[in-house]
C-alpha cells in the first residue's frame, strides 16, 4: 500500500464524512492506492459509525490527546507515505497530490504552510493569526533553525520511515512541534507546501493558552541554551560587573552612584546566575548521553576540556582565594580587639568566590556522574 492517510477525531460527526470524501478524492487524483484511518479515543457523538460507513479504519486509541492519536495511527498505517490531517474540514484531503509529489521526490516531511497559502475569513481566529502562530514559529526557528514557517498547520505528510526515526513522545498537541523539531534533529529532509485553511465546523479541541504553553515549554525542554545558558550567563555576568565594579569603593556612573547595595545584588546574581548556567550543562550532558548529537561549539569545547579534576581545582581556587581572603580580614577584626570594621565589600567579594567555588566542586562531581555512563572516567 502506498498512502495512509490519518485522521484524529474526536466529536467531530458533523465533518469526519466530508474529510473521508474529500481524502478518497485526493488519492485518485494523485492516482495512488490508500487507505484512510481514523483514530478514536472516546468520541461519543456519531464520528465512529459515519468514518465506517464510508469505508474507513477505525482504530481506537485509550489515551486521550493529540500526539496519543497520531502515535496510535500511524504505528497502525499501512502506507509507505503518511499523510495526517484534522477531521474537521479545516483541511481539504482532496488537494494532497502536492504532498504526495513531495514525498515521492525524496521529501521525508512535508509540512502545510497556511500563513504562506491562504486562511479563509473565520477560520483562524487573530490572536492565534497574528500572535500564536508566529510567535511559536519565530521561537521554533531561533532555537531548532527549522526554516518553517507554520510549525502548527496541521496537514502534512511524511515516510513511515521518517516516523520511525522521529521516536515522537508527545501526547497532547506539542507532537506538531515535536514532529518538526525531531525531524530536523535526525536531518530529515523538510519541504512546505502552501495550503488553504477553511473555518472549522463543530467545537474546537484546542485550548489556546493550554496547548500554547505546550508547545512553548516543549521548545525550552529541548533548547537548554536558551532556557539555561544564555539567561544564566547573562545573570552572571551583571553580577561579576557590579562585585568587580564596586570592589574598590562607589562606583559612578552617568551621575548615579553604585556602592554596596548594589554589590549586594551582585553578589546574589554571580551565585543565582552560576547556578542557572551549572543547571545548563547538567541539561547538556544529559542530552549527550542520552546520545543525542553535540553540535554547538561551547559545549563542545566543554566536553573536550572538561574533567573532573579540572573542575575541582578551578573551584578549589576560588574557593581558597575566597576563604584566605576572609581570614585576613577576620584576623584583622580580631587585632583590633573586635572593634569596628569596614571591610563589607572585600568580605562580601571572597564570600562569594567561596560560594562560586564550592559550587564549582560540587557541580563538576554532579557533571561526572552524568558522563559516567558515556565511560568518560
Ligand atoms: N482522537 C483524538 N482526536 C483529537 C483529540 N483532540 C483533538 N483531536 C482531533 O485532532 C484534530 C485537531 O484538533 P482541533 O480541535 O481541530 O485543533 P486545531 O486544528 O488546532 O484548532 P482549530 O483551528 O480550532 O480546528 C481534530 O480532528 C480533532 O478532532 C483527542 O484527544 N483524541
Ligand atoms: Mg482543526
């Protein structure tokens, strides 16, 4: 069998009819033998009945969700090519010959692009038009590099092979984004197809800020540059300015004064933002060993230089610095007979190397036992 085509439904019996329809047309129009497969978990309207009256396959999926579905009915499929859609009318099964050629010609994914096609009048609403869709898309691309301009259309298609490389996990609708991202994780080759999107018939699935955060937090579990080591050096290196800075004595800048209040500050960001960092390489290294493929060059380096004995010495300086420093100044207090003192900003400086220092010890410990399985020691 050539094509399978794929459709999650849940209640949707006012159109599940017209999508099988329109999909029987598309394969004869694309001139290709198919099959059309509806995966259901729970409908309790008439879906069912209407996909078997027509000559679908119904499978039955018990998790609920999105991705549980797709995962459901394609591990189902019979086709060489898979093509997924929604069975609500939202998509025209009727035109995928475009897809189909793609796959054809070599593609691995083809992904629908609306933004880039045509959205009829009511069938996007303007915050997922204008907001959603592209702020996703614009993060998906910063993190992931994708190149894809609608990373939530809905109508695509792919190999069965490239499913089985994808190893997708998502249960609920950030499997779009999964989809996309996993692809060109394994350099799968992606390809757009412009398509049109017509308004929907029956109630929505999708729950805007619910599934939004979804597919947002689904990005920042697989980006720990963006959600740890960027942010976290960024901290880092405000808080090293002002302890640096304010050292000496006030620091002035553009008419305002910085002094201890500000070392303060400092202090807590170089602690706070050295731990957000430590937390990204921890994220890193599991990654690593969870065998996927090391490819920005930071972490490369990282993973080159990095032993355990390494990090304790470089820890076990800041540490030592930090710590004789405030012996000198404790010595100091204690020969002028415990009187007043002012040495806050030296004092609150070695506090925090010793702080970064033992961070540093423990944080190397903690990054060797993530390589231990990669038999790095
Ligand atoms: N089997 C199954 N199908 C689901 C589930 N949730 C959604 N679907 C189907 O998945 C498709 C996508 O859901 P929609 O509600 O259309 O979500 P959407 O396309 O992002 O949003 P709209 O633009 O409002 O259509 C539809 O065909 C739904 O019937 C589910 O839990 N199980
Ligand atoms: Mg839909």
């Amino acid at each position: 069998m050539e094509v399978s085509i794929v459709m999650p439904c849940l209640n949707e019996e006012a159109t599940i009819g017209s999508c099988i329809i329109k999909a029987k047309k598309g394969l004869q129009s694309a001139g290709v033998s198919g099959e059309i497969v509806v995966v259901d978990n729970g409908s309790t309207d008439r879906s069912v009945d209407n996909a078997r009256q027509l000559g679908a396959r119904v499978v039955f999926e018990a998790n609920k969700g999105y991705g549980n579905a797709y995962k459901k009915g394609f591990a189902e499929a019979h086709g060489q090519f898979l093509i997924m859609g929604d069975s609500d009318d939202t998509y025209d099964f009727s035109e995928i010959r475009p897809f189909i050629d793609a796959l054809k010609k070599g593609a691995d994914l083809v992904v629908g692009t609306r933004l880039k096609g045509k959205i009829l009048p009511g069938a996007m609403p303007p915050l997922h038009r204008y907001f959603g869709t592209p702020f996703l898309a614009w993060l998906l691309n910063l993190f992931f590099k994708t190149g894809i301009s609608d990373p939530n259309c809905g109508l695509r298609g792919l190999t069965k092979d490239a499913f089985l490389k994808m190893h997708l996990q998502s249960g609920g609708m950030e499997f779009a984004s999964e989809m996309i991202i996993n692809a060109a994780r394994e350099k799968l080759k992606i390809k757009e197809v412009p398509i049109t999107y017509y308004p929907r018939q029956g109630e929505s699935k999708l729950r805007t800020f619910h599934d939004g955060w979804r597919h947002l937090r689904f990005m920042l579990f697989y980006s720990p540059t963006y959600l740890f080591l960027l942010p976290g050096a960024l901290i880092s290196l405000i808080g090293l300015f002002f302890l640096v800075a304010i050292l000496p004595g006030t620091f002035s800048f553009g008419g305002l004064k910085f002094d201890i209040h500000y070392m303060v500050l400092g202090s807590a960001l170089s602690t706070l933002g050295s731990q957000i960092l430590t937390i990204g390489l921890f994220a890193k290294c599991y990654a690593y060993t969870e065998g996927y493929e090391v490819e920005d060059r930071f972490i490369k380096f990282f993973l080159k230089h990095f032993s355990l004995e390494r990090g304790l010495y470089l820890g076990g300086i800041l540490f030592l610095i930090g710590l004789i420093w405030n012996i000198f100044i404790l010595v100091k207090w204690i020969n002028s007979d415990f009187g007043a003192l002012a040495e806050i900003r030296p004092a609150l400086f070695a506090l925090s190397l010793v702080v970064l220092g033992v961070q540093a010890i423990f944080s190397s410990f903690f990054i060797s036992i993530l390589l231990l399985k990669k038999g790095r020691f």
